[in-house]
C-alpha cells in the first residue's frame, strides 16, 4: 500500500546551518507530495506541496523537489532560524482517491541560537 | 477568516464512557477528515467525509467509533465503551476540494482515557 518514511529525528542545529530531512515514499501512480509542519502549540499547517514530478515546492526559504526516480522528496532550507523549530510531517496524496493523506512519523527539529 | 474549529481542546474520559468530539470545518470546504494522532507518530486516517456523506471510513479502528457530518458542515466523532488505548490527540481537517487540495488542520483534541 501507499506510504511514506521519514527519516527519524530529533534533528538539533545551530542558526543559520543547512537542514535537509529525508522523506521517500511508496505509492501507485503519480501522488501528490506535501511537507506539513507543527509548530508548539499549534495545529498542523501546509508547508509547501509538489503535484507531478519534478515540481519544487517552496515556501519560507523550505525547497523540496518531486523525485520519481528516487521517489523522494526531501525537504532543505539553506540557513535555518530558530523560529523554523518545529515538528515536520512529509505526506502523500494518492491521485486515485485522494482523499486519504499518508503521513510519516514526523521529524522534531530544534534550531539552537 | 476563521479556521478549522475543535472543541473540547482537552477531554479526560473514565475508561467505559461515552465521549463526543466536535469539528467545526472552514465554511465552504466540502471535504472533512478526521485522523488520530499518537504521541511520536504521524496522524492516523480514521474517516472523510465528502458533504454530508462518510465516503470513506476504512480507517475507523472499530465499531465503537462512529462520525457523523448531518448538514455538511459541523462533524461529531463519536466514541462508544472508550478504553485507554483510544487516548491520543484527535485532529479534524477540511479541504476545499476532494482531491489533492492541501489540509487545513484544526488544533485538535487530547482525548485521556484514565
């Protein structure tokens, strides 16, 4: 079945150091992929999201880029803050139903000054 | 405008017991779901709901759980005999479109069973 895994954390990194999180996925056809992100004490919100190969989602300095030849979809940000502290959920959208979203186990990421 | 709405944001429940958790969606988006989220994990799909109809419940864990949509707006997730291992945060979320539209999550609700 469709899935997603997530490469485990917790992540820590100083300010201003580069942050990628893995994430590949398994699935039937062509998923839409997205990154969620929790911050503390809040609900899960869209991070930026990727519908056909080779689309790069981007938001708040945060790139990741559809790969179907590895399927994956790995999140980067060049220089992260402390404000990018925060729990990351990759997910996968199947095109035949769409209505089930397949998230991984999250990634905690602590950005230290 | 206002997000999606969850109430009670905390319920601590007597192992047994009956509890309703609510959801109010962001107005206008057809489609709602409902997922569990246990501590360390992703959220788990229990059920969507596509107006006022459950289109898909395959993820509901038992028949103890049950959800409800009645006008297509506010949904009620309903938990019957409730044991501890029902306790987890249970997160509501509305898209605008069925199909690969981007989730809008509410805060969710920490159910304890004790």
């Amino acid at each position: 079945g469709d899935s997603v895994t997530q490469m485990e954390g917790p992540v820590t990194l100083s300010e201003e150091a580069f942050l990628t999180i893995n994430c590949t996925y398994t699935a039937t056809g062509y998923p839409s992929l997205f990154w969620y992100v929790q911050y503390p004490g809040e609900g899960l919100q869209l991070l930026l999201k990727a519908t056909k190969a080779d689309d790069k989602g981007s938001n708040k300095g945060f790139e990741a880029t559809y790969r179907k030849e590895t399927t994956s979809f790995h999140l980067e940000k060049g220089s992260v803050q402390v404000s990018d502290s925060a729990v990351y959920f990759c997910a996968l959208s199947p095109t035949n139903t769409g209505n089930q979203f397949y998230f991984g186990t999250g990634t905690s990421l602590t950005v230290i000054p | 405008g206002a997000g999606v709405s969850q109430t009670p944001s905390n319920k601590v429940t007597e192992k047994g017991k009956y509890v309703e958790l609510r959801c109010d969606p962001i107005s206008g988006h057809t489609a709602l779901y409902w997922y569990r989220q246990s501590l360390g994990q992703g959220p788990e799909f229990l059920i969507y709901f596509q107006g006022t109809g459950a289109a898909d419940d395959s993820g509901l864990p038992n028949d103890r759980f049950f959800a409800v949509r009645p006008e297509g707006s506010v949904s009620t997730l309903k938990i019957q005999r409730t044991e501890r291992g029902d306790s987890a945060v249970y997160l509501c979320a509305s898209s605008l479109f069925p199909t690969n539209s981007p989730l809008h999550f509410g805060n969710g609700t920490r159910l304890t069973v004790t």
